[in-house]
C-alpha cells in the first residue's frame, strides 16, 4: 500500500452543551481530521488535540504543522505492507503523539478497507460490542447532577463518571451515591490535586467508587504511588500515560490499578494495542477514554475498543449527546441496555458525511 495524500481540515462543531472540567470548559470544538489517499483507498483519522494546551500541550495548531511539516514527509509515497510499521517510523519525531495518532490511525482504516475486513478485526478485536458509560462536566449545582445522572441511567448507560475540582468534590459524590446506591460510578480530577490533599481524598473512599481518575500531577506517577498507598479506591492514570514505558512504571511502582486508554494520548492503534497487550499480563484492565471527539474518532475509539482487556465501560457513548448532527452516518447510537453495537462494514464501519464536514471546514490543506 502506497501513501500518496492526505487532507487536513480543521471543522468547527458546537457541544450540544459546554463541558467543564477542572482545567477550563469548552462550547466550541475545533477538529483536525484527517483524510488519507492510499493507492486510492480512503483512510479517515481524527486528532484529539484540543483548542487548547490544558489537558496536554498540543492543540490544533501544533498538530497541524507536526504533521504537516514532519510527520507525512517521513511516510509519503512509501511502500508500505500494513499500518501496523508506522509507529515505528513516526518514533523519531519525539512526543506528539495526537498528531501521529491523527495519521496512523487513518492508515489503520484505509488498510482494513482495502482488506474488506472491519477495523476491530483488524485490530484483534473480540467483541461485537461494546460497554457504554457517560463522563458529565461539572455542573453548575447539585440538584442539576442529579437531574443529568438520572437521565443518562434512564438512556441505559452503564457507569457514570462526574468531574471534580476542589470544591466541588465530596459534596456532590456523596449526593450521588445517596440518591443511586447501586450505579457503577467514579471520578475525574484531571489532576487538579496535590498529595498534600491525600485527606481530603480519602473521603472518597466511603463511596465505594470504581476509581479516581488522574487526581495528581499530569506527569507525577511517582506521587500517585504514594497516594494509592493510603486510598482504598484504585487510582486510574490519563494524563500520566503516553508510552508503554509510563504504564510499566506506574504498575510496577503501585501508582494504578487502571488505565484509560486514548488513542491521542498514546500515539495510535500499534501504541495502544503494546499497552494494552502489557496491562493484560499485569491483570491491569484497560477502558477507553474521550476527548469529546466527532464520529471519526468516536469510531476508532469503538474499534479499539473491541481487545479482550477493555474490560471496563468507556467514555465512548452516543453521537447526539455532543452534537446536533454528527459527521458520520449512521451516528453511534447506543441500546437500552447501554451497549455500542460494533459496525461490520470495512474500516472504521461509519461513512463520513463529506458534504457536512466541507460545510464544517474552516480551513483545508492537501499534501501530497
Ligand atoms: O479527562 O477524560 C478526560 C474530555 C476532554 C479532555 C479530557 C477528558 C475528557 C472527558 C470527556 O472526560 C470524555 C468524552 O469524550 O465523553
Ligand atoms: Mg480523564
């Protein structure tokens, strides 16, 4: 398979709702997809960069001229015998790694076309589908949490995870668990805390939640060690891991007992596929996480999704809880008893709807 072209275009797409998060709240998405000729078979990527550098120093803009000025000058034109060499040949390039997610994972869809085969299978992948559950921004106040939890259990969806912040942390998690003693619930801190906070964080414990995600430093995995000494609930690392290397440093120091997964993060299908493959010999289990992405990436992430370790629900859920319209067709939809349903055609399984996303475009690049 021949590398011959790619488009890049950045779509605008208004949330269905602001989402807010400990580090800032976005209305506006900005998305960099990517579209890839390969001997005329068409691979379509998404790059989880945000607008901006607050979950992780890349954004729209450094994607874009990563990918542009380094990234596809090392793949062009190359000959090419399956996807699954190209994280090899992007190592170089250090760091980065929503860029070279935004190009490898469109490699992975035009390869799985031109096979007939659907990503997931192409991937390895096991199920025929998947386990859904919602991330919720931070709300205003608590009886609105109430109300948007209540209304995402009714949807089917199998686990609820709520944003925290100091503040706005004990408070609401206890009105939960009052009100629904029974649902599968956790927290996201996006490391909004310190290891000073270990007291306050121990009240959590009384919840019973599945895990706290990410509630230290963006790149401290040695601090979560010692928090997770002294919690009960297992801590589960996001922003910490980019590499493999991270998740066998934070397993083997105790730092987690979970890991989210984000193809962003973590560089694409070949990195993701490493580190699932070592948290499974660990008994670590994996789950996929979200960067309110359109249904390009939605897409890869339900792939993805499908390896034998995701043994957890992920922030993967439907298209029309972030937009009014999506950018695939069929939108990801999800049942009653809050599954996603793994498509079976070729690739990534969804059509992208060329006319809405030109209509979305604000800006296009083509490279050849
Ligand atoms: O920490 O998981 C996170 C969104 C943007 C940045 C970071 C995170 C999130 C989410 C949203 O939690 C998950 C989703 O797409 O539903
Ligand atoms: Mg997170």
């Amino acid at each position: 398979m021949r590398l011959r072209k790619i488009t890049l275009r950045e779509i605008h797409m208004q949330l269905v709702a602001p989402f807010q998060t400990s580090f800032g709240k976005t209305s506006l998405r900005r998305i960099l997809l990517l579209e890839l000729d390969a001997d005329g078979t068409t691979g379509w990527g998404e790059c989880t960069a945000g607008e901006d550098p607050y979950y992780s120093y890349e954004t729209v803009e450094t994607a874009w001229h990563i990918i542009r000025d380094f990234l596809w000058p090392i793949v062009k034109y190359k000959e090419i015998d399956s996807a699954a060499e190209v994280w090899e040949l992007l190592a170089r390039v250090r760091g980065h790694n929503m860029a070279k997610a935004a190009l490898e994972t469109a490699i992975w869809d035009a390869e799985a076309k031109q096979k007939g085969l659907p990503l997931a299978k192409l991937l390895g992948g096991t199920r025929d589908e998947i386990s859904s559950g919602v991330s919720i921004g931070i709300q205003p106040d608590i009886a609105t949490l109430l109300a948007k939890v209540e209304k995402e259990l009714a949807a089917g969806y199998q686990r609820i995870k709520i944003k925290i912040k100091p503040g706005n942390d004990v408070a609401p998690t206890r009105a939960l668990r009052e009100k629904f003693p029974r649902m599968r619930l956790m927290v996201d801190a996006n490391s909004a805390y310190r290891l000073e906070d270990a007291q306050l964080l121990k009240q959590l414990d009384a919840f019973y939640l599945i895990m706290i995600e990410q509630p230290l430093g963006h790149d401290d995995i040695y601090s979560h060690a010692a928090l997770q000494r002294q919690l009960d609930t297992p801590i589960c690392l996001d922003e910490c891991i980019h590499d493999i290397e991270h998740a066998r440093a934070a397993i083997e120091i105790g730092a987690c007992k979970i890991i989210n997964m984000k193809l962003g993060r973590v560089g694409g299908h070949t990195p993701a596929r490493r580190i699932h493959d070592l948290c499974q010999q660990k008994s670590v289990p994996v789950w996929c996480g979200g960067m309110l992405e359109s249904g390009i990436g939605r897409a890869h992430n339900i792939a993805m999704s499908t390896l034998p370790n995701f043994t957890l629900p992920g922030d993967v859920s439907a298209s029309r809880r972030y937009w009014t319209e999506d950018v695939i067709e069929p939108e990801v939809e999800v049942t009653p008893k809050g599954t996603i349903k793994v498509p079976s055609a070729p690739g990534i399984g969804y059509t992208p709807r060329l006319d809405r996303i030109e209509s979305l475009t604000k800006r296009c690049e083509v490279l050849e």
